[in-house]
C-alpha cells in the first residue's frame, strides 16, 4: 500500500510516507545570508510560513536556526529541510552532527542528499542510522531523475520521503513526477519561478500574464498554484518581505483544467541550473 501523498488544501499539507506532516508551501533560502537570511525568515514565519529549505551549500544554516529559535513558534510546528553536499558524502556521521550544530534547533525535520556523487548510497545509510537516533526525522534526495532513482533506490533501506528538483513552467518533468509519486515519495520543485535571471521571462510570459488577470492574482502566484495542483510542493526564495506574503496568498483561488493545460503547453525542457 502506498502512501497516500496528495495535498490537503485545508492543512495545507502532505503526509510524507515517513508519516510526518510536511507544509505544502515555503520560503527557498539559495542566495540568502546573515541578518538577510534572518530578516527574510523572520518575515516568511510572521506570514505564516512554516516550512523552510536550506542546505550546508547555502552557508547560512546558523542564520536559519537564529531564526527559528528567536520566532516564539513552537519547534514542532516548523519544518526545517537541510542538504548534505557530495564533498561532504566521504565523512557523513561528521556533515550530519555539523548540520545539527549549526541549526541548534534539536532535530532535523528533513536531510537530503544534495545531488548525486561518490558515496551518495553510503551517505544515504548514515542519514537512515541518524533517523534511528531521532536527530533527523525523515530523509530524502535532491537532484535526482528516473535513472538515477532506478539506480540507487535499490540500494537503500528508507524510501525517500522527498525528491526536490528544478521545476517551473520553462522544465516541468512531467515523466519524473509521477514517476516519483507513483512511489509514495512527495516531489518539491525549487526555481518554481524560473530561478535567477530568469523570473522576469517566465513572470512576463503573455500565457500566465493572463490566467494571473483573469483570477486577479500575480504570475508568480499562478505558477504556485499551478505547481500544487500538480503536487509539487513550492519553496520560492524572497527576501522581500511583500513577495513572501504573496507567495503565501494560494488557496483562494483554483487554475481550471483549461489553465492547466495552458501552462503545461509551455514546457521547453529548459534546464536553468547545471544539476
């Protein structure tokens, strides 16, 4: 029996097949730093976000845990994503007690594996063995597509809870998402809105510009919607503390069938970041 993994709009959640429950919307981190980071978090929690992705790569889990622990929200009721990078895979038991240090909010909701790279598998068990600690509660993959997953899913004992992947209108996977949800593993997009030099042609695309009008809603909020009514969960990066209230304004609105298709018609397979 699979896990049932499709979104409840009212939550506003997904059960992970870990059997943890996962917000649906977030604020990306990528590109955020110090007080930056702090202030944006700050800004995202006081606009009721509850889910926020990091990752060693981003030099900024320290800020994250700042934020996190001076917001006043109980812990359990934020959900932190961090990432292990392939040239930390060599020594993973360190990478993983470094990622706690830093965070210093007393577990890890979410570790994934950066992207593929040598000892990825064994990195992986490390992360299973961290679960059974409880210092992580559930474990997943990053940059990972149907090869990749054929290859390495057989060599490990937790399915992944989560695969994060680029995803936007430009590189939409529409052969890799349900191939991972087909296997109870959630799928999170990041660059939901095209990524850095980027955002302003997918934001300007004469196709969403529309359906944004006809619901009197932003591109950028069209693009969210329309990710999670495919069940893609959105982690958006923003420093700016309106476009991180926009990006949670979501759930009064529905893209109709028609819009849908729309916007599935723009796929490119245009990849705007090399993993």
């Amino acid at each position: 029996m699979t896990n049932d993994i499709s979104f409840n709009f009212e939550t506003r959640t997904v059960m992970l097949n870990s059997g943890y429950e996962m917000p649906i919307y977030g604020i990306g981190t990528y590109s955020l730093t110090g007080e930056t980071c702090v202030e944006s978090i700050t800004a995202a929690l006081n606009s009721g976000v509850r889910l926020i992705d990091t990752a060693y790569m981003y030099h900024n889990e320290e800020s994250v845990g700042e934020a996190v622990r001076n917001s006043g929200i109980p812990r359990e009721e934020i959900f932190v994503i961090t990432k292990l990078y392939p040239n930390q895979f060599s020594n993973p038991e360190e990478a993983i007690e470094e990622a706690l240090n830093k965070l210093d909010i007393d577990y890890i909701d979410m570790m994934l594996l950066h992207h593929p790279g040598t000892g990825d598998v064994e990195a992986y068990l490390a992360m299973e063995k961290a679960v059974a600690d409880r210092k992580i509660r559930s474990i997943g993959l990053s940059n990972w597509y149907i090869e990749e997953l054929e290859e390495f899913l057989p060599q490990v004992n937790i399915t992944p809870a989560l695969v994060q992947n680029e995803i936007h209108p430009y590189y939409q996977e529409n052969d890799v998402i349900p191939y991972i949800q087909s296997r109870g593993i959630v799928v999170q997009g990041w660059y939901p809105l095209g990524g850095r030099g980027h955002t302003a042609e997918l934001l300007g695309d004469e196709v969403i510009s529309e359906i944004a009008a006809a619901h009197g809603k932003s591109s950028a909020q069209v693009i969210l919607r329309w990710n999670l009514q495919k069940g893609v969960v959105v982690i958006p990066g923003s420093s700016n503390p309106e476009h991180i209230q926009e990006n949670t304004e979501l759930f009064d609105f529905e893209l109709t069938a028609k819009e849908m298709e729309r916007i599935n018609a723009l796929d490119r397979g245009e990849k705007h970041d090399w993993y």
